[in-house]
C-alpha cells in the first residue's frame, strides 16, 4: 500500500510539471504596467485546467486588490498583493476573517499559451503561474485570460449600470445558479425578462416569429403550446439551460430541434 501511496506522489509530480511545462513553452515576461485605481479588470480561467475560476483585479498605484470565485461555489474570495519587477503577480487568498487561504505566484506573459490571441504581443491580459496552500504544499496550476474590464470599485462593482448594493445582483445570481443546478424550471423561467435570445451549440434561438421554447413550467404570461397564436409565437420566450425548444414555420406544427 506503501509503493501504491509512493507511486501516486510521483505521478503527481510529474503530472503538474508537465502541466507547468506546457503552460510556460514559448512564453516570454510581460510588463503589465496598469495603475487604474478607479478600474475593475476582469479575468476567466481555471485551477489544474479542471476547476473554474473568475477573477476580478484592481490595479493601484503601490498594491492589487481583488476577489474570485469557483465556479462550483460562486462565493467570493478576497484577493490582496502587488506586482514584483512588472511581471510576476503575488497574490494572498484571504477569509471573511482577513486569515491567509491560499497564495497565487503567477507571471504577466507576453504570449497565450493557449492561442487564444494569436500573435499579439501582450501586457496584462494573460497570467500563468501556481496556486498553493499558505505553507506551499499543494500547488496546482493556475491559467487566467483577462476578459474585459469596468469603471468601479469592488464594494460597488454595478454602479455603472445604476446599481446601488451589489448584494442584490450577487443574490439574484446565485439564485438562479441554483434553480439551473436543482432543475428547478420555474424558478428560471420568473428570473428571465422575455424576450431572449441565447446560443445553443451553434444553433440560435429565439427568432422572434418562428421559435417557442418549453421551460417544463412555462411563465404565466404564456398559454400551452396547443393554443399559441401567431401573436404568441413573435412574443414567446427563448431558449436557456436544459430546456426544449421547438421550431416551426408556423405554430400549428412545432418540431423539437435541440
């Protein structure tokens, strides 16, 4: 059991040196330079390539300030820490309490590893690195790409769009992640301001006179597919997660599509 143990470790450490390896081909340091206090940059990417992370940085003039979030736990998590020699990023994970969670030693990099910006020469829009544990153990890879960024601050994110307490999108938010999590179509289909229009593989959805979804519970507004009018069909809802869509030219005779 002993070897078993043994030979696992090993094959760990091979397996994240590996990763490391890919990551960090052909990558150069960049100087990512910002000093935007009033900017909120938003940053995509995972832990180990499997969990899901969002990040969100603001650059000041001495220190970063930020928080993220798993994907799987939508809970926020405080960031704190500074840029060394304009390209290596140190950032503190910290609790409610302030205590050191986590520790994220990563590089701004001149090129995407993953391609997703071809040849472009970057700054700070791609950071590649390591997250461990406060002691060092248990380092996984890290990959983040930077998706846009905001005026704002992190006590007040929505400002920009009229939003006074940032409690009220965190929790409409999270309640519909958990209604699409149970299944729970009617509790999605009332957080939905219709029309939509969503993609679904390739295929859009919600053409205004030719698509009619099913959300299992459809909202109240709209009668059973049986007795919808041509008035219905150009007013009827889109498509979202797990849900049946139909498609037809007219509405006396849908067909399931996705």
């Amino acid at each position: 059991m002993q070897s078993r143990g043994a030979l696992r470790r090993v094959m760990w450490t091979v397996s994240l040196c590996v990763s490391l390896g890919v990551l960090g081909a052909a990558r150069l340091e960049a100087a990512c330079t910002k000093v935007e206090p009033g900017w909120l940059w938003n940053y995509d990417g995972a832990i180990a390539e499997k969990y899901r992370i969002r990040m969100t940085l603001v650059f000041g003039t001495d220190e970063i300030k930020g928080v993220y979030f798993h994907g799987s736990q939508l809970r926020d998590l405080r960031l704190k820490g500074r840029i060394e020699q304009g390209s290596r990023l140190l950032l503190d994970e910290l609790d409610a309490a302030g205590k050191v969670t986590g520790r994220i030693d990563a590089r701004f990099v001149t090129r995407d590893p993953k391609g997703r910006y071809g040849d472009s020469e970057l700054a700070c829009e791609v950071i590649v690195g390591t997250w461990s544990k406060p002691d060092g153990t248990g380092a996984m890879t890290i990959y983040l790409s930077m998706e846009g960024g905001t005026a704002g601050s992190l006590t007040r994110r929505y400002g920009a769009i009229g939003v006074k307490d940032d409690e009220v999108v965190h929790r409409g938010a999270q309640r519909f992640w958990r209604a699409v999590s149970s299944d729970e179509r009617a509790t999605v289909a009332a957080s939905l301001r219709y029309p939509i229009r969503v993609m679904l593989g390739a295929r859009w959805c919600g053409s205004p006179d030719r698509t009619i979804c099913s959300l299992g519970t459809m909202p109240s507004s709209l009668p059973p597919i049986a007795r919808l009018s041509a008035r219905h069909c150009r007013a009827t809802c889109s498509c979202v997660i797990r849900v049946r869509c139909w498609a037809a030219a007219r509405c006396g005779s849908a067909r399931t599509v996705a």
